[in-house]
C-alpha cells in the first residue's frame, strides 16, 4: 500500500515568513494528493489538492507543487499569520482512493 | 446539509470491556475510512470501505478491532477486549469520490479513554 513520509515534524516561522512543509510518497499510480489543516481540538479540513495531471496550484497564500518523478510534493504558505498555527497533514492516494496521511507539520506563527 | 456524525462524542471504558463507535457518513458517500490520532500525533489508518468492494483492513492493530458498513451508509468500529494503549481519538471520514469530488470530510471524533 501507499507509504507518506512528511518533513519537518514541527516548523516555527515568524510571522511573515514563508514556510514550506515536505512529503515524499511510494506508490508511483498514486494520483491526488490532498492537504488537510487541523486546528487545534478540531478536526480535519481540506486546504488544497492537486492532481498528478498539474505540477503547480496556488491559492491565495497556499501553493502545493508536485513532482510526479521524484515522488514528492510540498506546501508552500507565504506571509504567515499567527491563525495558520496549526497541524498540517498531507496524504497521497492512489485510483482506488486508498488514502494514506503523513505524521504531520506542527507549524507555529509567532507574531 | 449535515455533515459525518460520530457518536458518542465521550467513552469512558475500563479495561477489558467492549466498546463500538459509530459513524454517520454524509448522505450518497461511497466512501468510509476510521483513523486513530493519539494524543498530538498524526492520522494512523484503520480501514477503508469503498462501496461493495471487500474493505481495506491493513490497518486494524490487532483482531481486537473490527469494522463494519451496514447498508453501505452507517459504520461501526468494535475494539473487544479494550487496553490502555486503545486510549485516543478515533476519526471517521467520508468521500463522494465521483470525478472531481475526493475531498475526505471528517466527523468530530470519539475520545475513547481507557481506564
């Protein structure tokens, strides 16, 4: 099955800052690759998602890019503001829609 | 319209005892998945069902767990024989999974605590 490998595990910016979190995966038919935010004591939420069809999608501060290739993938926020403090999970699926998670990102924004 | 529903949102259990957490998917979702998040850690897959197909039960720690999808709609998780180490949160997710639509919606979560 699909393995998701997700860096750094905990990442600290200043507010402003850019920052950018990693996953590689392995099943090379994986073809979605979603990102979840999950703020603290709640669950969950799709961010963003791309499609193994498009190497680049950007919305407003978030951008994800893909390199079906190498098998990775990254999230980009750019002008961090303290409300993106959260933990960022990203995932890789492949056409059965077999979802696998990385560990997660504990990003915090200080102002 | 309403989104996944868990219940009970609480379990209290003592060791050794039976518990079955239940999930509502949204309505017309093929999709169902349960993960387990302790305490400040990530997703850690359960099982999967998708329609009619035979579930993905790669995740599942022990034949202590159990899972079904009565109907293709409702969801029960069973953890037999309950430990200590069963103590976390346990997420259900549903998917349309139509072209276009994969988004994983999550419900609130159970917090099971083992005693």
């Amino acid at each position: 099955g699909e393995n998701v490998e997700q860096h750094p595990s905990t990442l600290s910016v200043q507010e402003g800052d850019s920052a950018v979190i990693k996953c590689t995966y392995s099943d090379s038919a994986s073809n979605y690759f979603p990102w979840y935010k999950q703020e603290l004591g709640k669950r969950p939420q799709l961010i963003i998602d791309i499609r193994s069809n498009v190497g680049e999608k950007k919305d407003q501060r978030i951008a994800v890019t893909l390199n079906k290739t190498a098998k990775h993938f990254s999230l980009h926020i750019t002008e961090t503001q303290p409300e993106d403090s959260a933990v960022y999970f990203c995932a890789a699926s492949p056409p059965n829609n077999d979802m696998r998670f990385g560990a997660g990102t504990r990003l915090t924004v200080k102002p | 319209g309403a989104g996944v529903s868990q219940s009970p949102s609480n379990k209290v259990t003592e060791k050794g005892k039976d518990v079955e957490l239940r999930c509502d998917p949204i309505s017309g979702h093929t999709a169902l998945y349960w993960y387990r998040q302790s305490l400040g850690q990530g997703l850690e897959f359960l099982i999967y069902f998708q329609g009619n197909s035979a579930p993905d039960k790669s995740g599942l720690p022990s034949d202590r767990f159990s899972a079904e999808r009565t109907g293709g709609s409702v969801s029960t998780l069973t953890i037999q024989r309950t430990q200590q180490e069963d103590s976390a949160v346990y997420l259900c997710a549903s998917s349309l999974q139509v072209a276009g639509s994969y988004e994983q919606y999550f419900g609130p979560g159970t917090r099971l605590t083992v005693t």
